[in-house]
C-alpha cells in the first residue's frame, strides 16, 4: 500500500514567512498571519518545561513560534510515550478550547522556544473574524488526525522497516531543511523516542536503521537523522517493500503488547 501522502519525494515546501508550509502559519497568507501573531503575550519556555498537562481543564492555546515541542500521553502502567512533535509555527491546546473537555495529552519544551498564550475567547472571535484562519485551524486538526490515523493503521498492519520509513518520511516532508547531502530532519529525537513514535521495540527500531544507513538512505548521529536518498525512503514507506528494509528474521510485526500502549492513546494536539 503506498504511503497517503501528498505526491513527490520532495522535503518540506517553504510556506509564508520562515514557518514550514505544513504548519498552520506556514501556510496563512501575510494579513491573517500577522494579525494571529499579535494576539496574546509571548511566553518563552527552557527545556523540560511543560506547555499542557494531560486531564487538565485550560481556557488558552498557544501559537508557537520557535523550538521544539513533544506531545506525551500516559500509557495504563504509567509512563509518558511520546505521539508527535510540534515546531515553531503550529498550534497546540485548541481542542479544550473547541469542547471545554480536558487536556487529552501533555505539551513539553524540547528546548527552547517562544510561543504566543493566547486566551480562549480572543481565539475564537480571531477565529470568526478571519474565515481563512478558521479553515486552516481545521485544516490543521484534520492534520493530526490523519496522522493519528495512520499510525495506528500502520501499527496493526505494518511491519516495523516500513512504520520506521513513514515515520522518517513524514518528519523530512514536514520539517525537513534541504543540504548539500540530503534533507536533515530538524526534530531532534533519540532513538527510544522514535521508537515510541513507530510504535514498536528500541532493538527492532535500531535495526532498521542500521539497515538503511547500511543502503545510503539516511545518516544518523546523536538525536539527529540525514536522509540521503529521500526517494528511496518514499519506496521504503511503501508496504510492498518492508522486506528490503529489514532482514526477514526482523521484519515481523510488533507484539501487541508492545504496541497496545501507545496506539490505544493517539491523540491530537
């Protein structure tokens, strides 16, 4: 099955302004950019801090600006797994405004960054003021669920060279900064946390990538991947050919147990 994403092999299209075009800001024109920039006070967050908490009540969203940020959500034994990641230009915390429900997942500095905190009443009227706003808000949460989605399809289906693939795939077409040797993926993980991400075993996930630095596909270093080859990465993500990511003895899928945690939690935020 060949990934659902949109066409080409190419890295992240820059948007408006220095956002990627994926993100909400990325891909608002100037005057409604400009105009969502300016609402609510600017906050600046060290690493470690936390944006959201999970089961919490907040009548606020915060635009970000700059840095990285990790979405977490606890698992039933209790620990904290890693669903996506956010960067400067996305929106985080909107839900709970919509609904008045709880935060459904927990929003962590990975560095330093800036945001805009921005109240929930202000939010909206933006919102009702600025048609385009809206639409790409909603734009923006259908986003994640497709991610959402997808993972847990590729978690129930999908062997781990392939979810290894998509995952990277998603990242360099999202946050992706062209190089002379490829396309560097901005986010900085390390690889337990890709493995959260791909939904399967750190061992499993280490193998994968010895298997694609082995072929020239990516380079990887400390909490940093390089992909080289980004269209063989694309047919990689394709299901039809896991075999030639992984040896077959490494190719199985996950054990539902180690799998049930994280996609049972998907969220969006």
């Amino acid at each position: 099955m060949a990934l659902p994403m949109g066409g080409g092999g190419s890295a992240q299209r820059p948007g408006h302004g220095h956002w990627p075009a994926a993100s909400l800001l990325g891909g608002l024109s100037e005057e409604p950019r400009e105009q969502m920039i300016r609402l609510g006070r600017r906050v600046r967050f060290e690493r470690g801090e936390r944006l959201l908490r999970e089961g919490e009540y907040g009548s606020y969203v915060f635009l970000l600006l700059s840095g990285w940020y990790k979405v977490l959500a606890r698992t039933p034994d209790d620990r904290e797994a890693l669903l996506a990641v956010r960067a400067g230009g996305d929106l985080v915390g909107e839900l709970a405004c919509f609904d008045a429900q709880p935060r459904v997942a927990t929003v962590v500095a990975a560095g330093r960054g800036s945001a805009k905190l921005i109240g929930r009443q202000q939010f909206l009227d933006f919102l009702a003021a600025y048609e385009e706003s809206a639409q790409a808000v909603m734009c923006a949460v259908a986003g994640k669920l497709r991610w959402a989605t997808r993972r847990r399809q590729d978690f129930g289906s999908c062997p781990v060279g392939t979810r290894v693939a998509r995952v990277l795939l998603e990242l360099a077409r999202a946050y992706g900064r062209p190089c002379a040797t490829g396309v560097s993926i901005g986010v900085s993980l390390t690889q337990p946390e890709l493995a959260e991400l791909v939904g399967a075993s750190e061992p499993s996930v280490h193998r994968v990538l010895r298997s694609l630095r082995e072929r020239g596909v990516v380079e990887t270093g400390y909490r940093r991947v390089l992909v080289r080859d980004l269209p063989e990465l694309t047919i990689a993500a394709d299901g039809d050919a896991a075999q030639r990511i992984v040896p077959a003895s490494t190719s199985h899928r996950v054990a539902a147990t180690t799998i049930a945690p994280t996609q049972a939690r998907a969220r969006l935020v």
